[in-house]
C-alpha cells in the first residue's frame, strides 16, 4: 500500500499519486543524486506519514528546529527498519528528546575548533596539517554530529570571500603539507565546484596531501558517478575518509560507490563512531571492519564520541570503547583493527587508547598478555642505544620539522 507523503520541494512526477513514497519513487529519480538531495524529509509530518513516530521522536521532532537540523536522503531512509525504534540508521538520523538534555561536560564546540581558526573556515590545530571546511551543508545530518554548531543552519557561515581567505591562508603558510577539505561534505557540492577548490589547494606548492573527508559514499552513494572519480584521480596523492558506523550501511550501491573510488586510485579509509545502542558491540564492529576491508576501505579510527552538546545519550563509557578493541585484537586481521581514539575537549586532539597489553615492565624483561589472555615475557636487550648515526646525512638538506 502507498504511504502518503506531504508535498516536498521539487517532488517526483508520478501520475498515480501527488504525494509518493520517496523510496518508491521511479528508479531514474531515485538515482539522481540531485533528486535525492532535494527531496530529503526534514520534517515531522513526513517522517510520521511514513513510519510510526515513538512518543519520544515525536517530541524531539518538535523541537528539532530549535536544536539541530533534521534531513534525511530518501536512500537513507529506505534502509531504515520502520517497525524498529532500536534501528540503528533511523537512531543516526531521527532525533530523540533527549538531544535537549546538555550534560556537564557538554560543550558547544567540543574539540576547541574555534580556537584554532587563524581564518574562517580553517582549522589548523596540528602543526603540518590543517582543515579546509569547503561547505556548510551535508547529504543527511547526524544526530551525533560534533560541528552542529556550524553545520546546517540556516544562514551558511561560509562565504565564496572565507573560501578565497582560507586558501590564501594555506599559501602563505609554509608548515601545511596536509590538507583536509570537509564540511559539512565537499561531495555535495558540484563537481565543477569541488575541483575548483581541490584544484586551487593542489596548485599550492607545499601542499604534499590532499584528503578530502565525506560521508556521501554511506548516505548518497549515486553521487559517486564517472565523472566526479575522473576529476579526483587527476588531484593525486588524494585520500578520502568516509564515515560507515554499522553494516546495515554497506549496501550494494554503498559498495559500489566505494569501488569506484578505489578503482580511480583513491585510498580509502573510514572513521567509525562509537554509539551507544548503534554499534556498541564487538560483533557489530567485527562484521562492518572486515566488510569494509572487503570493498578496499581501510579502518582508520574508531573515535570514542565527542562532548557535542545534546548527544550524550550516543556515547558509551571509555571502558565500553576498550572492551570492543579487546574483542577485535587477534580475533580478526589487523588490517581490520581501526586506532581508538579520543578527540580531547578543547583541542588538545587525539588521543589512541586501547587495552593494556603490559602486565610487568623491567630492564631486563617486559611482560605481556596475549590476545587470549596468555602471558609472555619479552627480553630487553642489554644494549639500548638507539641512536640513527646516519640521520645527520641523510637529512642533512631537509627543512625543520614545522618550517
């Protein structure tokens, strides 16, 4: 049976009915990428005429434009599980009331960003490295989102005259050999807008990395088509982090999106984010690492969720987050193994934690615990200088770390 949806912007042609399913739309719409953006469900009568809001969803959604912006790509949202409050997609994506709970701790740029942005629109908290954030506008909004604050508002932060001061930051700054553009996502811009800024930062002689950090290939996967891969394959060495949270995500499109990439040379990697009820459990974590290996994107981190205000209810203690790396180590390859990690309040950034391996430690000796709980000693040498003699030569012409 059809499900009635309000009247969204630019909705489908569909002679049958006015006001259609999106996920049921014809597959020539449902494949355009720009369809899929324009037809997002952001409101509470969309979403309750297509699945049972709880009490709890339903208040949030009430308030949800006073919080945090909700937007949804019909693709999204057909992986939902729609008699299931517990879903993990529909957790990532519909508000619950307690997104108005701010906890102590809660901060409303929990990573410091602020601090470290020497021009609108760069972050630049590590030496050699700095964030380039190219818009301020997603596929979809997360309900653990740490950049809230900037991302999806109404009024857009960044102009095309922040975009030129930022790359002309990057320029007269030396020290940058890494650049990450992010957002919002990047991938949600033209391709013809995109290469404009990628190509710009590339023309930068000490820039060495480009990467580019997106979520597209999880939430919008028809956006990675021929002629975007074609335009990113000219910009190498460029690397792009994607943002799968749980196997549900890894659908044939999502696969497909990553192969392409691949396939155009591109490194791929993946920040996972802990969240409590989503993917808390080492069986989940299992399954999506060593699916993605399986599609050429390399678990890169696990983070440990971020201090964003209204998003305590997703995050799971520090133990919680050890427990699973326990259950990963030696149980699966350790190309599958991502470094857990804590982005500091503040910006006093990564921190990698894991479980303590090191039962004793001794001049001559340290002993360990194996992944099965095994003990064994390993015996220090007698020697310990560890001097590289032949650094002085080899680095002789190179500049100052930082220079």
């Amino acid at each position: 049976m059809t499900i009635a949806l309000p009247v969204l912007s630019n909705p489908p042609r569909v002679a049958a009915d006015r006001n259609p399913d999106p996920t049921r739309s014809p597959a020539a719409d449902f494949a355009d990428w720009r369809w899929q953006l324009r037809n997002r469900l952001s409101t509470k009568d969309q979403l309750a005429g297509l699945l049972p809001l709880t009490p709890d969803e339903d208040a949030a959604m009430d308030a949800a434009p006073g919080l945090f912006r909700v937007g949804i790509t019909p693709y999204y949202f057909s992986l939902i599980d729609r008699a299931r409050p517990d879903c993990p997609v529909r957790m990532q994506v519909i508000p619950r009331s307690r997104e108005l709970t701010v906890e102590e701790g809660d901060l409303v740029d929990p990573l410091g960003e602020d601090a470290h942005s020497p021009a609108t629109g760069i972050f630049h908290r590590y030496p050699d490295r700095c964030l380039l954030l190219a818009v301020d506008r997603c596929a979809i909004y997360c309900r653990h989102c740490n950049r809230r604050r900037l991302v999806g508002q109404e009024e857009s932060p960044i102009s095309r005259q922040d975009l030129e001061q930022a790359i002309a930051y990057i320029g007269r700054t030396p020290a940058i050999r890494d650049v990450l553009i992010s957002g919002g996502d990047p991938l949600t811009l033209s391709t013809d807008r995109l290469e404009d800024i990628v190509a710009r930062v590339r023309a930068i002689p000490h820039v060495e990395i480009i990467r580019i950090g997106t979520r597209v290939p999880v939430v919008l996967p028809m956006r990675i088509d021929d002629e975007l891969c074609a335009m990113l394959r000219r910009y190498h060495p460029l690397y792009i982090n994607t943002h799968f949270n749980h196997p549900k995500e890894l659908t044939p499109l999502a696969r497909a999106a990553c192969e392409r990439l691949a396939d155009a040379g591109i490194p791929l990697g993946n920040q996972t984010v802990l969240l409590r009820g989503v993917n808390s459990s080492a069986r989940v974590m299992r399954k999506l690492f060593t699916e993605l290996l399986k599609i050429r994107v390399r678990p890169y981190y696990l983070f440990q969720g971020d201090v964003a205000a209204g998003t305590s209810h997703l995050r799971t203690s520090v133990e919680t987050g050890i427990e699973i790396m326990q259950n990963l180590r030696g149980w699966i390859s350790g190309l599958a193994i991502p470094h857990l990690v804590i982005d500091t309040p503040g910006g006093m950034g990564k921190v990698s934690i894991g479980p303590d391996y090191v039962v004793a430690r001794g001049a001559d000796k340290w002993t360990l615990r194996n992944y099965e709980g095994r003990l064994v000693d390993y015996p220090q040498p007698k020697d310990t200088d560890a001097t590289c003699t032949y650094d002085e030569v080899y680095f002789r012409d190179e500049r100052p770390a930082g220079a």
